[in-house]
C-alpha cells in the first residue's frame, strides 16, 4: 500500500474528525464560498439524474442533498468517523434510506461496473490524496460514470501563495471566539509565523515543478505514530483538463471557487457574511466570477472540473 494512502486512512479516521468536519461551514468561510459554488453546481445540473457515487464523501455534505433531491447516492468514504457522522446527519434530515454508506479508498473502486452511476463526484480534494494514483483515480471515477462528472481537486496556483503566507488561513475564520482547535492554534501562533517566516524561492519552485506538497518528512511522522496531513499532489488547469479529456469526458468546464473572496480581509469577509443579504448576493458573484476560466487556478485551495460522458 502507498504512503499515501495510509497517511489518508491514519488522519480521516482519528476519532474527531466527524464532529470536526461536520462544522466547517460554521467555521471557515472558504469553506462556505466552495460549498455554495458546488452546490450551485450540482442542483443546476440535476436533471435525469439518479444515482449518484460520492467519493470521499465525509460527512455526507452533498450526498444528504442530492438525497434530500431524490438521487439515491452512494457515500463512498475512508473514513469511519465521518460515514457514522454522516449516517446521523442523514437520520435527522429524513434521507437516511436513499443513501448507501461504503467504508472504502479511492484507489480500489473495482468494485463498481462501468457506468454504475448518472453523476460521479468527489469534492474537497480526496483524489490529490492518492499520490502517486491520482490519474488512475480520476479514470476511474470516469469508468463507472454514465452521465455527469463533478470533481474538485488541490489547486497548484492555489497553493503557491499558502507559501508566501502561512497566516493564510486567518484570513477565513468565521468566529475567533469558536471552540475549535484550529481556529485558535491559527490565531494563538499567527505573530510567532509572521515572525518566524522567510521567504524561500526553492521551495516555491519546487512546488511549481513538482506540484508536490510532502513527502519524506509526512512519511516519517507517519513512522513514528503521528497523523500528519495528507501528501498531496496538487494539479495545474490545463493538466486537470488533459486527464478528462484523456478519458473521454467532454464539454468540460474549470472553476476556482474562492478566487475572488481571497482579495478582500477577514474584517470585510466576516461583515458580509453576517448580513443575510450581503452574504447571499456575495455567494451568487463569487460563484459567477469564480466561474470565469482566467481566474480557474487562483481558487482558494482548490480546482473545480465537470463534464459529460
């Protein structure tokens, strides 16, 4: 098995991380401008469509709405902690018989026929988490889709500039005084990273040629028993579009949600996202501008890709 996907199994499946994922909405509002945009996405392309694989599912943020639709969805996770976070969800919301839970990794889907499902999705980055298998994976998302593939994945012009600002994140907090760990690691270190940070042109360049971020230094955490974050190959436009097109998907169309809400300060973020009005008017033009194929790769950490079969 890969380093890789042992990395991902070790980090999704730590006990926490159902409740902690379940709340990202409420906490980081990259997280809200990226989940409206696919969600626009998807309900505007829902048409004939119904069955639906969800790979890497989480918490079941879109499998619970497509259901909620009328799609019966396949849940497709490999994490444990988060499908149980998600079956709970999909209790309360009335769903919980259209879905169907799979504990399971994105590198193995042999499982499913050609053309099982009318749509296929996989969001919030889970294929770039299959270094060295994210080509294989994307093919065989394609494989067993019929209709309509979705899938989001980590941008490299995305990423670039998290190593020219490692504060980037405080930039999206919703809420400095919420419980979450993250939110108050990311506001009890910012001086010391804004202190301790250098600039380093190799490592940008390396990023920019290899699209890899970790690597030796994950592999050993992993050894010692730590749960570092995922390796993660992280994709150029052009690059991501190729693939599809290498498989056969057609008509396809690239999105880099959180584009525009990267130019504006956490001051004017959180404003507007307190203002019902201000946020729903928000959301439509981020997902507008967002939309445009000159600014694709800028999205705030990931590339968004759908097309037909």
């Amino acid at each position: 098995m890969d380093y890789s996907r042992k990395i991902s199994e070790r980090l999704w499946n730590m006990p926490d991380k159902g409740e902690l994922e379940s709340h990202r909405e409420e906490t980081f509002i990259d997280d809200i401008i990226q989940k409206s945009h696919i969600e626009k996405e998807l309900l505007s392309h829902l048409n004939e469509i119904k069955t639906v694989f969800d790979g890497g599912a989480g918490c079941g943020r879109f499998s619970i709405l497509l259901a909620k639709h009328g799609c019966e969805v396949t849940h497709f996770d490999i994490s444990q902690p988060m499908i149980d976070k998600a079956k709970e969800l999909a209790e309360k919301e009335g769903v919980l018989d259209r879905i169907t839970f799979v504990n399971g990794a994105l590198e193995s889907l042999e499982a499913f026929k050609d053309k099982s499902f009318d749509m296929v999705i996989s969001f919030d980055a889970p294929v770039s988490y299959t270094y060295p298998n994210q080509e294989k994976v994307i093919g065989e998302l394609v494989r067993i889709c019929r209709k309509r593939i979705m899938i989001s994945v980590s941008s490299r012009l995305g990423y670039l500039p998290y190593l020219a600002n490692p504060i980037q994140k405080n930039q999206f907090i919703l809420d400095e005084n919420c419980d979450d760990p993250f939110v108050k690691w990311c506001i009890g270190n910012k001086a010391d990273a804004v202190e301790a940070f250098r600039f380093n042109k190799d490592d940008v360049m390396k990023l920019w040629e290899e699209g890899l971020m970790g690597g030796d230094k994950e592999i050993a955490e992993y050894e010692k028993g730590g749960a570092p974050w995922c390796i993660t190959y992280t994709f150029m436009p052009d690059e991501l579009e190729e693939i599809l097109k290498r498989y056969g998907v057609k008509n396809i169309q690239l999105a880099g949600p959180g584009a525009y809400a990267r130019t504006l300060p956490n001051e004017l973020l959180v404003k507007i996202m307190k203002d019902s009005n201000q946020r729903s008017d928000f959301l439509d033009f981020c997902h507008r501008y967002d939309s445009n194929p000159f600014v694709c790769g800028m999205g705030k950490d990931n590339l968004f890709a759908q097309g037909e079969l």
